[in-house]
C-alpha cells in the first residue's frame, strides 16, 4: 500500500496496513495509521456510551447556587433555553453547537463509520458523510467547555454557595467517553472498509511525485477526480498563505476591542461591576485563584498573541523555506492550543446562562465577548486555512 503524510506529503509505502499498529512519516513523524483489531467494538461502546452521558446530563441538575437564602437550580437545557429567550441568539447558538449538535452529529457518525452498513453505502454519500465528519472533528470543543464550569465554578465561590447536581457528573462521563472515541478513530482504516468505494480500486504501484493525495479520503491518484470517493483532486490548497494571512489579519484587528471592552457585567445587589478579560484575571488573583488566574491568562491573552506571531512565522517559512521539521512541530502546536482561547467566552456563557437571581446576582454578557468569540474564531481559520505541505515543498524536489 501506498500512502502520503497529510502534513509533508512524502509517499510512504507500506507493506500491509492491516499488519501494521503504527505507521509513521519519516520525515516529520506524523501518525500515517494506527489500526488495532478490536477498533471497532471500541470505537462503537464509546460513541454510544457517550451518547448516553450526553443526554443524560441535559436535564437533570447541573449546578445550583444559594446566596442570601435564594437557591437556584439550573440544568444545562434549562442554561440553554434561558440564554436564547434573554441574552443573545449567538451564544446560545455557539453554546448549543458546542455541548449537544457537535457531539450528537461525531457520535452518530462514528458509529455508522464502524457498523456494516457503512461497507455498503455508495461512495457518492460517504465521501459526503467523511467530509462532514472531517469538519466536525477540530471543532471538539467539550473538554474545553468542561474546563470553563470549573473556572466558572471557581468565581462563583465568591459570591454564593455552589453545589454540583447528576448532571454535572454524567457530562464529565461523557467528555471522557467522547475524547476517547475520537482518539481510537482511525480515518484510513474507515475508508479502506468502505466496499462500494474500494470495490473497482486499483492502488498505484509505484512512488511518484505526479501522485495527488485526495483531502476527504486520502486516497492517491493523478487524474482531476478521486478514484474512491470521487472527490476533486489537488496538488495544493488554493491561495492557501493568502487566506492565512487574512483571516489572520482580521482576528489581529479583534483583538483591540476583545481586550478592551468589558465582555460580562455582574450585578451583585445592584451594583454593576463590568469586568474586561484582564481585569477578570486581576480580580482571580486577588482573590488568591492563583492557578485559574493563570489558565485564564495564558488562554486568553498569551494564546491569541502566540498564534499570531508563530503563523506569521509560518508563513515567513513558506517564503523562505528552512528547517521544515521545526516549522511543522509549530503547525502542531498551533492546532493544539487554538481551542483554548474559547476557554473565556464559555465561561462568559456558563455564568450568564446559570446565574440569574434577579438584583440579588444576576451577570449579563457586554459586547466584548462578541468581538472575543469573532477574534477566536477567525484565528482558527487562519490554522485550518494553512497547508503545512508548503513547508515541504522545497526539501521534496
């Protein structure tokens, strides 16, 4: 079998995947494939058990506060619901993606991606199916939702009593139920036990560097199509440093106002304490949340400045080629910490939705945390919009 890294583009020949349980790309040590017999059996009792987890944690209590002698008891439907009808369409949007649309959509794919129906489902549907699926997986954002209830749970120790309800435990359940799911899923191993896809399928034989490694199934060829998903094939992503740039650029631009106007207002017997995202990180220390202080800093000031300045480095390299493994591990680093500045807007969410006392305690989201989530999102873009191949290009001619 031949194969090409996703990252450098180097062909790769393997003797016999099925034989393998790890294979790596010599040159920048990329994971090509990890295929494990009992995969799918594994793949199945996390996606559905994670499913469970999910649904499970929706209704019943997942936080209740008391201040003053008012109790409230929230659950994450009811935080959801609340959100929608008062405050903003767009975080309850952003919120219902990210803990019940995402999962429910990765689960359920999942699931068919290792169940005999999907050998069987024309290739015309399961590349559709794969690209939906492709998209959705950088967008996991629940072990970071998850961080954020803790941050939240840690400022709101300062104003009321807090106690955890079933649902905040089953959705810790779920979280690691999911992460592994996604951790055991292998996307070569799906396609190559896709049979309407691989029925008339003849892999190339020999390495050559007119071979094109199709983007939604990683099959090679050299014609315009893919001959497994039919899907159109390309040597590069098109204008790939330009959108880069601009979606860099744009998320620089946010990143102003983001830091200087407040994204949440408190309202503690009313009185209005709007707090920006430094001066939330300077009330954290001051009240000796040293360790939430910091992640909350690092996350969302450090975090956005880094990625700018390593994609612009990035893209300094594409122009200037030089030392391709060091730029790739930046790549890698880029795709890891880019979730974690959500880490502020859902703490913004979390509060907003669950904290609703009247003039008791009430917190309200500020315009700030728009142009956060806007700055956040386009620096994503900028690393999905970047084709790590480019650093490579020089050193395979």
């Amino acid at each position: 079998m031949i194969t090409a890294c996703p990252e450098c583009d180097t062909l790769v020949e393997i003797d016999s995947i099925e034989s393998q349980k790890r294979a790596v790309c010599p040159n920048c040590r990329c994971v090509l494939c990890h295929v494990q017999g009992h995969q799918n059996q594994l793949v199945q009792a996390f996606s559905f058990s994670a499913l469970l987890f999910l649904f499970a944690s929706l209704f019943p209590d997942f936080i209740s506060y008391t201040q003053h002698g008012i109790t409230q008891v929230v659950s994450l439907w009811q935080a959801l619901i609340l959100l929608a009808e008062h405050y903003s369409y767009f975080l309850a949007g952003l919120f219902a993606f990210t803990i019940l649309v995402m999962p429910v959509a990765v689960c359920s794919l999942l699931l068919l991606a290792h169940t005999e129906y999907w050998q069987i489902i024309n290739a015309h549907n399961a590349r559709h199916l794969a690209k939906l699926l492709s998209a959705l997986k950088p967008l996991n954002l629940t072990d970071i939702f998850l961080v954020a209830v803790l941050v939240s749970a840690f400022k709101l120790m300062s104003f009321a009593e807090l106690e955890m309800g079933l649902g905040f435990w089953a959705y810790i359940l779920f979280v690691l139920c999911f992460i592994e799911a996604l951790s055991l899923f292998d996307h070569e191993y799906m396609w190559r036990n896709q049979t309407q896809c691989n029925r008339h399928l003849v892999e190339p034989k020999n390495l050559s560097s007119t071979l094109k490694r199709c983007k939604v199934c990683g099959f090679l060829g050299e014609g315009e199509k893919c001959e497994r998903c039919y899907a159109k094939l390309k040597y590069r992503n098109s204008q790939s440093t330009q959108k880069s740039l601009a979606w860099m650029l744009t998320s620089v631009v946010l990143l102003i106002p983001a830091n200087f106007l407040p994204i949440m207002d408190t309202i503690s017997l009313g009185l209005h304490t709007p707090a920006t995202i430094f001066s939330g990180v300077q009330v954290l220390w001051e009240a000796g949340s040293y360790p939430v202080a910091t992640l909350i800093f690092l996350a969302s000031i450090c975090i956005p400045i880094a990625k700018a300045l390593l994609l612009s480095y990035l893209l300094v390299r594409v122009k200037k080629p030089k030392d391709p493994i060091t730029a790739t591990k930046v790549y890698r680093l880029l795709e890891f910490i880019g979730r974690w500045s959500m880490i502020d807007v859902f703490v913004v969410i979390i509060l907003v939705s669950l904290v609703q006392l009247g003039t008791v305690l009430n917190v309200e989201p500020e315009i700030g945390i728009v142009f956060f989530t806007l700055m956040v999102l386009c620096q994503i873009a900028a690393v999905n919009s970047f084709d790590p191949r480019l650093l490579w290009d020089k050193n395979n001619q």
